[in-house]
C-alpha cells in the first residue's frame, strides 16, 4: 500500500512541475492552483515539501491559502495550503520581510512569495517557514 500511494506522489509531483516548466517569474516550488495546477497536486507538493524540509531549504515558493493566526507558532502566522477534498492541507508558518507590511484579517486568502526555510522549534520539531517579500490579498474566505 506504501508503494502504491508513494508512487502516485511521485506522479502527482511530477505532473505539477511539468506545469510549473519554463517558469520566468522566479518561483521554485508553486503552491497556487490554476488552470494547470490542481489543487490535490497543489497539496501532494506542499506535503512532499513538509517531508523533505531539508530539500526546499534556499527554495522560493508562492503559496496561496487561508492566513490563519497562531500565537504558539513559530511566526504567529500561517497559511493553510488545502487539497479540494477539505480533508488534507499543509500549514506553513511565515513572516514577512518588511516588517511594517499590514497583514489582512485572519481567514483571508492570501497569496505571498519568499524563500523558504526549515526551522527547529525548541522541542526538536521542524518548522516549515517561508520569509515572504511579498503578500497580496486575494478575498475572505468565511464571509
């Protein structure tokens, strides 16, 4: 059963970089759904990304997801990355560059673009972070 859902990860990735080929904006790992990108290849990513920290270290990725607020996180903030299903989503801390950057309600779709980085918390965890330049307002989720 390992290898079965092992195997479909690796297609699932492999058919989400073929869509992210040739990409001139400068962006290593897309975490956004659009017309070629699937919001389960969109998560099946962002998981692959969360089991290899190590590997994306130095990476610059654009994620777009709910901006949710944690005071026990490592930031204070995340954003949730979600499959279609609703069932399965990837949260990656972040913290914006310029500190003086106004961040939008909680429960907001963002979009934001930086470098990522794996963190250790205090308790040996690792801590999926991305040090955003950029963040762009999309719409609020709960309305």
């Amino acid at each position: 059963m390992k290898k079965i859902v092992a195997f479909m990860l690796v297609a699932v990735m492999l058919v989400a970089m073929a869509g992210c080929g040739g990409n001139s904006s400068g962006v290593d790992v897309n975490l956004v759904v659009d017309d070629v990108i699937s919001p389960m290849a969109v998560y099946s990513l962002a998981a692959a990304v969360a089991q290899d920290p190590d590997g994306y270290s130095g990476k610059t990725v654009q994620a777009e997801g709910a901006l949710l607020e944690d005071a026990t996180s490592a930031t204070g903030y995340y954003i949730e990355v979600a499959d279609n299903t609703g069932c399965c989503y990837q949260n990656f801390a972040f913290r914006m560059k310029d500190k003086k950057t106004e961040l939008p309600e909680a429960n907001t779709i963002i979009l934001i673009k930086g470098t990522f980085k794996a963190e250790t918390a205090p308790s040996g965890a690792k801590v999926l972070v991305i040090e955003a330049d950029s963040l762009e307002n999309r719409e609020y989720l709960y309305q």
